[in-house]
C-alpha cells in the first residue's frame, strides 16, 4: 500500500549510502532509507484492567486513566514497581487484551487490533537472540523475512547499512550476539525492528542492566528515531535527571492512577500545586516516584484530582503543528492522504512480507546455522552417543548370538528405546521454553507465521537424530555380535529414529506451555509410567491374561511398539542361535519361542511402525495447537486455562 511505496521510493534513492552525516548538536537526523511516513498519535481514554484471583475476586490494576501520546514524541511510562507500568505498556500495544475496558484511538479514530499490530512493534525487556549467529547475518535474515523478494539484496543492504550506522552497530557486525554487551543487545534488538520502518515502537524498560553511558546511548537513539516522525513509548524505571528531561512526555502511574503526564521537568511545578517542593538538586525523577510510593505521605488522590483537571496534559495543549515542525517530522507525498474515515490508510499495512514457503525456507537456515555452529552440543551428543554405544557394547559384549544369553539381548533392546527416550527430550526441555520467548516476539512483530516455523522446526533436528543414529548402532552390534544384516540394521535403525523423533515430540509438548525449571522436572517423571508400560505383562508366561483396563492403557506408551519393533527386526526369519559347550540347556535358542513366552509378537513390524509414526504426528499436532495457543490465545484455550485454574485452587484450599 502507500507505506510500501515510501519504502520502495526511497530505496530507488542513488545517492543515499551512507545513513547519516555528522550532524551539529541542533541539526536533526534524517533517515534516507526508512521513509517518514503519515504520523500516528495514540489517545486513551477511561482504560481499566484487572485479574481474577479465583475466590478472591478481581484486583484492578488500572483505574480509568486516559492519555495521548504524540507521533514525533519520545514517551516514558514510570512508576513504582506495581503501578501498572508494563500493563499499560502492554494494552497500547495490543499485547495484552483480556481484562481490559476503554477506549484506544489512532488518530482519533477506534483502534482496529489487527491493523495496529501491522504497523506497530513491540521490544520486550528481555533480548532474546541467537547467541551464535552474528549481527551482520541477523540482520539480513530479519531482512529477508520482513522485506520479501520484491526487495533486491542491494536494497536490503542499503537499508541495513543505514540502520546498523544509526545505532552503532556497524563495528559489531561480525560479532556473535553472545558476545555483545548490554547496550550493544538492546541496540540490535531495535534494529531488528526497524527493517520494515514501523511508525510505533513499544520498548518495556530498555534501559534495565544498563550503566549510565550505555542507558544514555540508548535513549538518545529512540530520541532520535522519535524525531523521525515515529511514536515511540517505553517504560522506564527511574531514570537520571539527564534522561528524564530528554524524553517530550512523561506519564506517571501510582497504584494504576494517572498522577503525572507531560514534559518531564515540568513536574516540579507540578508538584508545588499540590503541596511537594522538590529539594535542590534532587533528581525530579527520583522525588516523582517516591511520592507515587507513598514515602512523602498521602498524596494520591491530589495527584490524581491534578491531572483529571488537566494541568498535567497542558503540555499537548501547545500547538501541535509547530512542536512537529521543530521535531522534524516531514510527510511523504505518497503518505500524506491521512483521512479522518480511515486513520490507518498509509501507516498500517506494511511491506509485503515473504511467503510461507520462504519463510520455511529462512528460519530453516537459521535454525541450521544456529544448531551446528554450537561445537560444544555436538561435541558433547557424539561422545555421548559413542559412549553408550561402548558401555552397552561391553555390558552384552558377544552376547548376540548366544542361546543362553538372550534374556540379556532383550534388556539391550530395553536400554536402547530408554537411550532415545532421554538422549532427544532432554536438550528439548531445557531450550525450548528460552527459545519461546524469541518466536513469541518475532511472530507478535510479524515476522512470520506458526506454521513455516513449526516445520522448520520439526525438520531441523532430523538430520542430527539420523547422523547420531548411524553411529550408535554399528558400534553397538559390533561388540555385542548382533547380525550384521543391512536389512534388519535397517528395521532397527527406523524403530530407534522413530522412537528418538516421538520423544523429543513429547518433549516439545511439555516444554511448549511450562517454564524450564517444571520442563525438566515434568519430562523425566512422564517418562517412567511409559517405560514401566512398555514391559507390562512381558514375561507372565504362554497364556497369561492381561487386565482390559491395562491392555488398553500400556498401549498409550509408544516406548512398547518401540520395544516390539526392536524384537521383531531382529527376531523374524533367525537362524537358531548357539549354545555355547559350557552350557547344559539353552531354552530361548530360537528368538519366536521367545518372544512367545514373554507375550510380545513378532509378526507386527510394519504395525509397531505405523504405530510409531502416527504417534509422532498426533504429537507433533499437539504441540503445534500448544504453541499456537501460547503465542495466541483463544477463548476457548483462555477459559479453559481459567477454569483448570480455579479447579487447582479450590483444591489447594
């Protein structure tokens, strides 16, 4: 639409490589690349919000405040720890929807959620990146998802080089984001941002773990940015005298009342009118936030009376066209059609993002370059993978073909489903619950949809799971004489990869809706039941009865269609095995009467199989419905979460 038209104006742009020119103190900075499109003012009114605490009630964070904030204006949420700053963060952002009542307006119209998350982003506190890739290759992957292939790659440069010049990134970007510091990761978490030219940026304490320089940096870059012609809002938790006059409104929470909105230094006079002299070289900041706190007594309700009366918004009375001007906000002619019926006409509809199947096809690369890169990973899971090979080749060492040892090579068959039950799940619980909070950003920003990621996802780690396969089993049969057909090494191999690819399923499952912290303690407790139903009734002898109710339950354990499959490649059409001369009786020569006895059939391969394979899919479906409703919440998912809530704590009580 007319955003991708500035876009795609100002990459045509011949001279325009360099991102910006040494500017004196007073000149503002302009952006070639990233087009000054129509502003977008924010304006709330009377917004509420508020939890449910079970028998409780509700707590209401948020009391009837309202507000505006400017396009062109550099604006900061602050407030004591509890006074709603984040949530109200959150709500403008369309973060968070459920709970809350008001109005929200874009230029003055009602906010439709949907168009205002095209044209809005949103940086969490919290920079989560992939620590092994560089700044140079992360930006050109954001690139790549967010500017399509209509966009050439000299183009995507142009704008990179641009971007990574404005925030001081160009000396990092052959750095691995693991090695950036503080500043640096932030700096590069708004970058990723900026590639597609969002008019509203949301920011929740950007300056949190920052030291003063650092922290000025950064606020002096969204400054700069605002002065672009966007709306920038971020939360901000005390900040020096220094910074707290460089941003243009200051909205102040206190118990999730409006006490302050309007130019930061301001408040000193502010609160002269309500009885608070602000001591001398007292950082206005510091004695704001300490009277929302309560440490000058009771002065909420004066604070709050102050700002319905309007003097603290005396600050938007001022002429706006002239406090634009002086910002440097400049329209587009392509931009500039801004109507009353339609306020988001040229701001929220961005460039055209890349297809599903390019997208698949990105975070594939990503997620590759990302995985075989950690040498220590792969390191650590090969000589894991040789080591059991070895301890399980030395614990059954010749026992293959031994008639009076085969109770033993069952117990190998045992080990090896236990092997990839934990060797797949285990690296899966402890880092997918981090890397959820990365999609979770990314696909709120729109970067790309569920689907292309979960199946890059689900493919990327196959290859890994096939290699280590490949070196466990020759190992293993070798030291314990297993027959060295490429047949049955095949029909074990599958059983194993299958079995290795529903275990990390289910951990994807735990993992996608739980903490790390519950993920690795829930993932190793799920697996015992599994593993005791895997066996259940072998071994009760020729005609033994299993219970109904049981029969039904062991075969929920995908871990006994592994066992049986794992029997069945190496049992069907044996030869009879020897009995060593030492031995009086060997009773299980033949591996059918075996597997007879201990009641697992032998004749249903290509059943344990498909068995296998539709217990992958119906996992993986699972898990992608969890993921889904994560980063996506439904009704019915978010009434049903209430419900089980309630449930619990009744319980509890």
């Amino acid at each position: 639409m007319e955003t991708d038209q500035c876009l795609k104006e100002s990459l045509m742009v011949p001279d325009c490589m360099n991102g910006f020119s040494n500017h004196s103190s007073t000149e503002k900075l302009k952006l070639t690349y990233l087009a000054q499109c129509t502003p977008v003012d924010i304006e709330f009114h009377d917004l509420c919000y508020s939890v449910p605490l079970g028998k409780k009630g509700t707590k209401q964070i948020l009391h009837n405040i309202s507000g505006q904030f400017k396009a062109g204006h550099l604006v900061a949420i602050m407030g004591p720890s509890g006074a709603g700053k984040s949530t109200l963060l959150n709500i403008l952002a369309a973060y968070k929807m459920s709970g809350t009542t008001g109005t929200v307006l874009i230029n003055g119209e009602q906010r439709n959620i949907r168009n205002f998350r095209k044209m809005s982003r949103y940086i969490m506190q919290e920079d989560v990146l992939q620590p092994l890739l560089t700044v140079k290759e992360l930006m050109f992957l954001a690139a790549d998802l967010k500017l399509g292939s209509h966009t050439t790659s000299e183009q995507k440069r142009a704008v990179i080089n641009e971007i990574v010049e404005l925030l001081s990134l160009t000396k990092t970007l052959s750095t691995r984001t693991e090695r950036l510091s503080g500043g640096e990761k932030k700096r590069l978490s708004i970058a990723l941002e900026l590639i597609n030219n969002p008019p509203v940026l949301f920011l929740d304490e950007p300056t949190t773990g920052l030291d003063d320089t650092s922290s000025h940096h950064c606020v002096q870059l969204l400054k700069t940015l605002a002065e672009g012609g966007r709306t920038i809002i971020c939360s901000i938790h005390t900040p020096s005298a220094k910074l707290f006059a460089t941003f243009d409104n200051v909205y102040v929470l206190a118990d999730g009342y409006c006490a302050y909105q309007g130019y930061g230094p301001d408040v000193v006079q502010y609160l002269i009118n309500v009885g608070l002299q602000c001591p001398k070289h007292f950082n206005p900041a510091d004695f704001i936030i300490e009277v929302c706190s309560g440490d000058y007594g009771d002065h909420l309700s004066s604070l709050t009376k102050e700002s319905d009366n309007g003097r603290s918004i005396a600050y938007y009375k001022r002429n706006i066209l002239n406090d634009n001007i002086s910002n440097g906000i400049v329209q587009n002619k392509e931009c500039d059609d801004l109507s009353e019926d339609n306020p988001y006409k040229g701001t929220t509809t961005p460039l055209e993002r890349s297809s599903s199947f390019s997208q698949f096809c990105i975070l594939l690369k990503r997620m590759w370059m990302q995985m075989y890169r950690d040498n220590g990973f792969i390191i650590l899971r090969f000589v894991v993978t040789v080591f059991i090979a070895l301890t399980m080749g030395n614990l059954f060492l010749g026992m293959g073909k031994d008639g009076s040892k085969t109770i033993f090579i069952f117990g190998f068959y045992y080990m090896v489903i236990i092997m990839y039950l934990y060797i797949p799940m285990m690296p899966v619980l402890y880092s997918f619950p981090t890397e959820i909070q990365m999609v979770k950003r990314e696909t709120f920003n729109k970067w790309y949809q569920i689907t292309p990621y979960f199946i890059a996802l689900t493919i990327s780690t196959i290859p890994m799971t096939l290699i280590m396969g490949v070196i466990f089993i020759p190992i293993a049969f070798a030291l314990i004489d297993q027959p060295m057909e490429l047949d049955r090494m095949a029909q074990f191999y599958c059983v194993c990869m299958l079995t290795a690819l529903v275990s990390e399923s289910i951990g994807l499952v735990i993992s996608s809706h739980m903490n790390i912290v519950n993920s690795m303690f829930v993932g190793p407790v799920i697996a015992v039941p599994m593993m005791l139903l895997a066996v259940y009734g072998m071994g009760y002898g020729v005609g033994a009865q299993v219970p109904f109710f049981m029969e039904i339950i062991m075969h929920f354990s995908y871990l006994r269609y592994a066992l049986e499959g794992l029997m069945a490649s190496m049992s069907q059409n044996r030869e009879l095995l020897r009995c060593p001369e030492t031995e009086e009786l060997c009773l299980f020569r033949n591996l059918d009467n075996f597997s007879v006895f201990i009641n697992v059939p032998t004749n249903k391969y290509w059943i344990d199989v498909a068995a296998l394979v539709g217990m992958f899919i119906f996992f993986r479906c699972v898990c992608f419905y969890l993921l889904q409703q994560r980063l996506r919440p439904s009704k019915a998912f978010r009434t049903l979460k209430f419900v089980i809530k309630t449930v619990l704590n009744q319980l509890s009580e």
